[in-house]
C-alpha cells in the first residue's frame, strides 16, 4: 500500500460501515446494490439475547429480601441469566444501599444444594414424590372434606400474598392465620398499642444524644437492623451520641457500647424505675409528666432496693440518670431480653415510662405510618400465635393446616410439646423450599420457587419514614422447572375453592399487576397503570406520603413482678438471638456457618458462655464441655469464658442443633438451646417467656479445642484497634468538623 | 547491597518508599475505615464471599487456620490506649477490627516472590498473579498482617457443591490449590469502572469503583477511593486525619487526630487508615 494511507484499522472501520463496506468489496462478485441493512430483519440468530442482556456486563434488578421480616430492599446482579450478588437499594427508605450478612448470603438459599425439587406426598410412611396435579388433589380434597377446619401457620407475612392467603382462607371457611416468629417484638407491640397507642412507633436513633438498650440488638436482629444500623452510623456522628446496654450477656449492640451493664433477664424494669428514681428525687426532671400512681412505685424503687435486687450499683444508676439527661433527647429501647420474660410487659411498661418522664416521646420516638392499603399491611410475628395453633391443633381444631416459611418443630419451646400436637392434625402441607425438621414431619411437600424465583409484596412490619410497599420480583428465571411460587399455588388452591372472582388471573403475576392497578390515586400518584406497574418494579418499592401522627400517652401500673425462685436450677437461661444463624433458618447457608460470631469468635458451631467467676466455680475453662440442664432437658456444649455476661446467666445462642435442614445444617451440627425452654409465659401478652427458663450448669470433665477464630484476646499494648475518649473526639471532629 | 552499606546506612533502612520511587501512577487505591462506626456485624466479610469467589473450607479447616476469609473482623476486648479493662465485667464493648490485605507501598511480601507473582500495580494495588505463583508461601511468611491465604487443598471440590456454583463470580477465577491469594481490593470492580469510563470517553470519578465490603457496610464505616483524585471523599478524609502515604512517622500538626495506620512502624506504607474507636469515659 505504499503511498496510501489505509492501514488495517481504517479499513476495517469501512468495512463496519454497511453500505460502504459492500462498495469496498464489489470486486468481490457481490451485488453491489443491497447493503447490510436491508433484510437484516429476516436474520435472527440463534443467539438471540434477551433484551438489555449483553454478555459479560452485568445488570441490576430491584427486588427485596426475605431473609429476616425487615423488608431491605435488593438489588441482584443478573449475568447471562444468573443473579452473582446482591447489594442494597440505594433509594430503598428501609437500607439505603447497604446489607447485612444474611441478605449477601441469602444467595446461597437460592442456589442451595438441598432444596426440594418435587411435590411430595406421604405414602405408606414416607414422603414420595408425586406430580403437582396428585399434590394439589390430595389438598383440595381433604381441605374441601374439612368444614372449614383449616389453619395457616406462616411467618411474618404482608402485601399481596397475605391477601391472597386471605381471600383463600375465607373461602374454605378457615378463620385462623397464625402468625409466628420466634424472633419478635410482640410483648413490646402489645404494650406500646397499650400506652402509646401505636403497637410500633417509629423510632429516630439519629435525632438521640443518648441510647439506653435494655437488651434491644438494634443493630444485628431487632426489629429493622439495617435501619438503625444507618441511623446509628449518623447517632455516632457529630456531637456523637453515648450508647449505654444493660443485658444478660453481650449482644452485638452491647459490644458497641460506652457502657455495659449486666442484668439478669427481667430485672431490667427494676433498673429502669432505678433510673428514674434518680432523675426524679435528684430533680434532673420534672415527675409531674407521669400519674401519681406512677410516680409512687417509682418512689418504691430507690437505690438500695434496686442494687438488692438486680446488683446495679447506685453509681452506675447515677451515671445512666446523669447520661440520658445531659444528652437529652434519649432513647430507651427494650429488646428480647428484657421483654421476653413472665412479667415482660411490666418491664417495657417501665421502659416506655422511662422514655415519657424524659420527654423522649415526640422527639425520639413518633407515631407509626400505616400502609393505607389495609389488606396489604404487615402481620406481625408472635409466639403466642404458635402457643395458639398448637392448642388448636391438640383439640383437634385442624383437619388440614399449611405451613409456610416457619419450622416450628426446631423452634418451638420444649415445653409446648408441639412434635404430639402436629401429629394430631389430619393433614399437613408445607409450602417449603428445604427439607427442615417441620417439611419432613409434613404430610405434603410442595416445594416453592426461592424469593429471587418468585414474585411478591411486602410491606416492612417497621415502616420507616418514607417506606411503603416493597415488590419483590423475580432476579432470574426458577433453577427447577417443578418448583412453583407460593402467589400462583394459593391462586391455584383459591380457585379449586371455588374463588370465582380469581378466575380472571392465568397467574398470581396477572394478580399482582392488577393489584397494583388497583392501588388508590394516593400512592399511583397520577401515573398510569402501566407506567405506575413499570416503575414499581424498576424502583423496586411503592413510596408512601408521610403521615406522621402524633402519640397518646398513657400510663398504668409500673410495678415490677419478682423473679421466681428455684434452688434445683439457680442459672438463668439466655438462648439468645445472633444475626447470622437468626432463628435458626440461617443453618443452612455455609458463608454464615463459617463467619465467626462477633463476639465469641465460634464458627460452624454452638457454644455456652459464661463469666469468669462461674466458670471458676464450675472448675471449667475455654473449650471444656458443660452440661446445661433445664426441666425440659439437658445439652452438652463447649464454654467461652468472658467478661460480657451475667455471672446468674449461662448464655447458649440459638439458630443452630438442627436435625434436619440439609447438609451444611446438619454437618456441624452444634445444640439447639430452644429444646431447654418452658411452657412459661408473660402472663399479660401470653408471649413465651424465652428468657425465664432456669437451668442447671455442671462440668462434664470432656474437653476439646474451641472451634474459634484463633489469636489474641489482647492487642498486647500494640495499636491495632487504638482507642480515643470522646472528648477528644467532640474536640477534634465534633459539631461540623466531622468529613467521615 | 553490602555490610558496610547497610550499616553506613541503617537509618534509611527500608524507607525507600520515602523517596517515592520511580512509580508513575495512575491511581492509588487507598481506603478510609472508621473504627468507631464499624459495629463488627460481618456484613463486609459475607459480601467479599460472595464477590470474590472465596471457598468455604469447613469447620476443621477453620481451626486449622485455612479459613480464605480476605477480610476477618477480629475482637479483641482490651483497650490498652485508655487505659484496658480490668473490672468484674466489660465496662463497655468489644474492640472490632475489619482486616485486609493493607496494600502497602512498601510492602514486605512483594520483594521476597521468588518469581514476581505479587508485585505493584500502576493503580497501587498489591496484586497476585494466580497463574505465575508457585505456592513458596514466603509472602505469607513475610506479611506483618496475617492476610495472605493459601490453598492448601482443592477447596473449590467441596465449597460449591452444584447448584451453588452457579453463584461464582465469572469476572474473576477460581483458586485451585498451590497458590496464595488474597483481598484484591475488588480489582474486577476497579477494571469494570475504568473500562466503563473509557468507553464513556472520561475519566474515573469517586465512586465509580467501590468494593463490595464498603458498598455494603450497614454504617458505612469504610470508605474506598483514588488518593490521586483530590476532590475523593477518601483522600479528604486522609487528608483531614493528617496521614499522609510514604511517609514512615506521621507527623500531625493535631496530634489528637483519631487517622492511624497499622503497625506503621515497620515501614509498610499500608493504603488502609483506621480512625480510632471513640469511648465514653
């Protein structure tokens, strides 16, 4: 080519250039009158992509995690038809882009090697897979022989499946849908309606100078994690807000505060009129906020008595009263712990009080947004609502009951006995995705797509300023072709009921697309139907205008109900809840096996913790097995002796112990403390009593090396995680100083 | 390098990085973690499972020390800087440290590879070169940090059992045993931003490329950027704390500024700044 300038690259840029790339080649014996362009329509490559999908890139769908009941909004990135990760939402009001250790692993539910594929049906004794067709026969047959003794047993549920859940039950004349939640806030729910007349107030950790959590894990498995993780981020920020726990043994929100305090389990309300005794008789507040009859028990519980019965100090009441005025507006919070006891309600009811007499209401804490779609809105977990199936179920009540996204037969209290009351009801139906203890113990199997398969709506049962309907949408298509979301098999189940109105949706997609049309003008906000649809499930969520209202305050009796008294069993209890395992439907998910817990540094396995002086005691060191026996029964498991517990308490968290729930459940299997619980309940919600249960600790003699995240206790004078005070950090960085 | 050198010039001792060598960078990565935000929840640990293809070894192999985990969070419950914790109980919480690989510009297991498989990226990454390592482990050895991990074992044979292998990352490999790996500060997400950028005609901006650790943390306790792009929220925040990058003592005109970098004394250089934990005494 000597003398033109044509290299190789230019003369592909013509040839890429259609017509001009055929002029270029019509020496070459083609016709040099078509271009590229023309009948290109009548080529279609076998290849063709889906729309938007180009190999290599990936690309992000809004839907929403199911993996805790806080509703955090997901984006999943789909590449060549897989969803690879997830992230948070960045407009979702619940989590702002960010996600926690469950939600990153949720992906691991989905894609998890062990689960159910197929229908199945009890033949003979065992479960034998059937076609969906015999599967749904069989329910329809035995839910129409039933009379309308039918029951739903779920977790926490909302949005457009519980409505459907709903409408279906109502056809077959089933009146009970019970709600059950292992990890919940029911007590706290109860009261609140009581005396706020708001079962779940909206909470602003961020506008708070200080935190009292009496046992309230806000920032790993109370009510709406996320959230307050981010309010908690801004709470830290600035003039930076002090966090005082007060609770049995360290929870992650514990191991972040200034101040730790241990507490037996429902002592908490007597530490709490403690504070408030303080602030009222050293005059650092005005009592007259509270009733005479308040302030008179208030009275009851000055120093002495408090540091009698709980083993504060008056030092360290003096510091919190002294805390939570200084930095006021404050925020007191009380969590499983405190709640979760036989006179759980008076201790919340003593918390709340704590929070009117420091003029926390309407500053800190707000009136709840209800979603204005009642039908959509948020059924709240209870263990009182389990308590109320099994009775049910013992009576004989049921002769069909659908299990849905709980596994009660791992999480129920040993003393409800629930394995002989489920067996009293004639047919069984889990809606299941893994064979977990409850699915196995069914009579029918029929296995649901995962929540990154399915379609659905959620309302959060805490929705934060600005939340509304979260739409979760499928992220890629289902793994196995068997497997059916939960929406189209109540559509299916409602219409062989005969819910005649249901006929007009093929599918629970039709369903839910007209259940979006049918929003009121309110929240489509003047958009079209398709264009309020489309936008939906690109945002990922359906925004709702505040409606902030205001609080009715009202207080009753505060008195406090005394610990009962056992000398067969001196310890307390505390099965306690970690982000991670959760409630035990975590078990599963191998990248959280083998994440250390925060505070013990256990992997892949259960642990007892215990205080130095009782480990002493017992004659027992890190590693070495103990035995833990209640009334109900007994566990053998290894201790992690440290300072961040109750020297009363012997702390054995939850989630693991599984019998079933497949291979990485069941590998490790570690112990189920939940086997150990009692019948015992507080007496004014009827809510189980999760941390009254008294136990036995004795040393077996076993030992072995502690499956824990190894190295040093200590930082050895070294500046690895290096320490300031706050004052100097107001000093340099407080105000408007802060960059971070 | 002879005796007498390095005793003539022991004060210079490994503080090369001072003169800035003969780098001519296009970005430096460099990170930003806030002690006293990080709450310890895991959250940045489960999402670097997820992002970069790291196996899951088992409980035995955990107690072993072969947990892949590139980024742990460690605990530790003494404060030694205001003073420990010598009471009954804790007097307050735990002490949490989110660690990775620090990307030191001087770091100490680049120069002793004997075949160059980890060495320094013109972004100022430490990288691995997965296909040239011959699994010497002397980088492991030679890491103050304890962040290097190994496969001793075919771990991916029991990590993704199908369909779990679905999930794997395909913008970056899977390690099969024999080779050293560890946090690369999400370079598939680095590479992803640049080639976007590129293709878009500009340059990369803050918060084009973000790991998956800080993408995710609840409290947004880490913050990940280009120290070289002086308006990033991170080189600000560096900026601010009076740290500095090649530098072997830091020498701040607040002394009080809670921006650290670990074991600094060795005269790594680590990329990473943790603001101290804040306590209420």
């Amino acid at each position: 080519m000597s003398g033109n300038d044509i290299n190789r690259r230019d003369f592909l840029k013509f040839m890429g250039l259609g017509g001009a790339g055929a002029v270029t080649l019509s020496g070459c014996d083609m016709p040099t009158t078509v271009t590229l362009e023309e009948g290109k329509e009548e080529v279609v490559s076998y290849l063709a992509p889906e729309e938007y999908v180009i190999p290599g890139i990936g690309v992000w769908y809004a839907s929403t995690c199911q993996q805790c009941p806080s509703g955090c909004g997901v984006h999943g990135r789909v590449r060549e038809g897989r969803v690879l990760k997830l992230e948070g939402n960045p407009d979702s009001p619940v989590n702002a882009g960010v996600l926690c250790q469950m939600g990153q692993a949720s992906l691991q539910g989905h894609y998890n090697p062990d689960r159910i594929t197929k229908p199945m049906v009890r033949k003979g004794g065992n479960l034998t897979e059937v076609s969906w067709e015999e599967a749904i026969e069989l329910v329809n047959s035995k839910v129409g022989a039933a009379n309308g003794k039918v029951a739903m047993l779920t977790g926490a549920m909302s949005g457009h499946q519980a409505e459907l859940m709903d409408t279906y039950l109502a056809k077959i004349g089933g009146k009970d849908h019970f709600v059950y939640e292992t990890i919940n806030n029911a007590v706290a729910e109860a009261v609140n309606a009581e005396m706020f007349g708001s079962a779940q107030p909206r909470y602003n950790l961020d506008k708070a100078g200080a935190v009292l959590s009496f046992g309230a894990d806000f920032l790993a498995t109370w009510v709406s994690p996320m959230h307050f993780s981010q309010q908690y981020a801004k709470f830290r920020t600035g003039n930076r807000g002090v966090l005082i726990a007060v609770e049995p043994n360290m929870s992650l929100t514990g191991a972040n505060a200034d101040m730790w305090v241990p507490a037996k389990p429902g002592t908490e309300g007597v530490i709490a009129l403690g504070v408030a005794n303080v602030l009222i008789s050293k005059k650092m507040v005005d009592g007259s906020v509270l009733p005479v009859d308040a302030l008179a028990t208030i009275s009851q519980y000055g120093v002495d008595k408090v540091t009698a019965e709980t083993g504060v100090g008056g030092d360290v009441l003096v510091r919190i009263a002294t805390y939570l005025k200084e930095r006021s507006p404050s925020l007191v919070l009380a969590g499983a712990s405190a709640q979760s006891n036989t006179g759980g309600s008076q201790v919340v009811a003593a918390v709340n009080a704590l929070n009117i007499l420091l003029g926390n209401v309407g500053k800190t804490i707000g009136a709840e947004d209800a979603f204005p779609v009642k039908s959509l809105a948020p059924r709240r977990g209870s263990s009182a609502a389990l308590a109320a199936f099994a009775k049910g179920a013992d009576a004989g009540d049921y002769e069909v009951a659908f299990i849905y996204n709980t596994n009660p037969l791992y999480s129920a209290p040993a003393g409800l006995e629930l394995n002989g009351k489920l067996a009293k009801v004639g047919l069984k139906v889990a809606l299941s995705m893994f064979p977990d203890e409850t699915t196995l113990a069914a009579d029918v199997v029929l296995p649901l797509a995962s929540p990154y398969e399915d379609w659905g709506t959620q309302v959060p049962g805490y929705l934060p300023s600005e939340g509304g309907l979260n739409v979760q949408q499928p992220l890629m298509r289902p793994l196995y072709s068997t497997v059916k979301g939960l929406g189209d098999v109540l559509l299916v189940l409602a219409k062989a009921a005969g819910a005649e109105e249901l006929n007009q949706y093929a599918d629970f997609y039709a369903y839910l697309q007209a259940g979006f049309a049918a929003m009121p003008a309110s929240i489509k906000g003047g958009m079209s139907d398709a264009e309020f649809w489309s936008k939906s499930r690109q945002k990922g969520f359906v925004a709702v205008a505040n409606s902030q209202g205001s609080l009715n305050v009202k207080v009753g009796d505060l008195a406090q109900v005394a610990d009962k008294a056992g000398s067969d069993f001196p310890m307390h209890l505390a099965p306690a809840a970690r982000a991670g395992m959760y409630d035990g439907r975590n078990a599963n998910l191998p990248w959280l096996q083998e994440q250390p817990d925060p505070i013990t540094k256990v992997f892949w396995d259960s642990w007892a913790e215990l205080h130095p002086s009782t480990a002493a005691k017992l004659g027992v060191k890190e590693g070495d097995f103990i035995r833990v026996e209640s009334a109900q029964g007994s566990l053998e498991v290894q201790v992690y002796v440290y300072k961040g517990v109750h020297p009363d308490v012997v702390a054995v968290p939850m989630g693991r112990g599984h019998d079933e729930y497949g291979r990485f459940a069941s590998r490790e299997k570690g112990v189920n403390p939940l086997k150990l619980i009692g019948g015992d309940v507080d007496a004014k919600s009827g809510e189980l009593a999760l941390y009254s249960t008294k136990v036995r600790v004795s040393k077996t003699g076993r030992s072995a090396e502690m499956p824990r995240l190894g190295g040093s206790e200590s930082q050895v004078g070294r500046r690895l995680v290096s320490t300031v005070s706050a004052d100097v950090y107001r000093r340099t960085e407080g105000g408007g100083n802060n960059v971070a | 390098m002879s005796l007498k050198n390095v005793l003539e010039n022991w004060s210079d001792y490994r503080k090369g990085h001072e003169q800035g060598g003969h780098h001519d960078y296009e970005h430096m990565w460099v990170m930003a973690v806030d002690l006293d935000k990080c709450t310890g929840c895991n959250a940045c640990s489960v999402a670097c499972y997820a992002e970069n293809n790291l196996a899951v070894v088992g409980k035995e192999r955990m107690m072993k020390g072969q947990g892949m985990h590139w980024l742990r969070v460690e605990r530790y419950w003494d404060e030694p800087q205001i003073g420990g914790d010598d009471g009954q109980f804790q007097s307050a919480g735990g002490s949490f440290l989110p660690m990775m690989c620090q990307h030191c510009n001087a770091a100490t297991c680049e120069p002793v590879c004997p075949v160059a498989a980890t060495y320094h990226t013109p972004d100022g990454l430490n990288a691995q070169v997965y296909n040239r390592c011959i699994g010497s482990r002397y980088c492991s050895n030679n890491c103050p940090y304890r962040l290097r991990y190994f496969n001793f074992f075919s771990y991916y044979e029991e990590s993704w059992p199908e369909p779990l292998n679905q999930q794997l990352n395909p913008d970056l490999s899977v390690r099969d045993k024999g080779v050293m790996e560890k946090c690369t500060f999400c370079v598939q997400r680095i590479r992803t931003a640049k080639d976007t950028a590129r293709r878009e005609g500009r340059a990369v901006q803050d918060g084009d490329a973000v790991t998956a650790c800080a993408q995710t943390c609840p409290t947004q306790a880490i913050v990940f950027g280009d120290m070289l792009d002086k308006e990033s929220r991170v080189s600000k925040i560096w900026a601010k704390q009076q740290v500095e990058l090649g530098k072997t003592k830091q020498v701040k005109a607040n002394p009080e500024l809670r921006g650290y970098r670990i074991l600094e004394g060795l005269n790594t250089d680590p990329c990473i700044m943790y603001l101290d934990r804040v306590r209420e005494v």
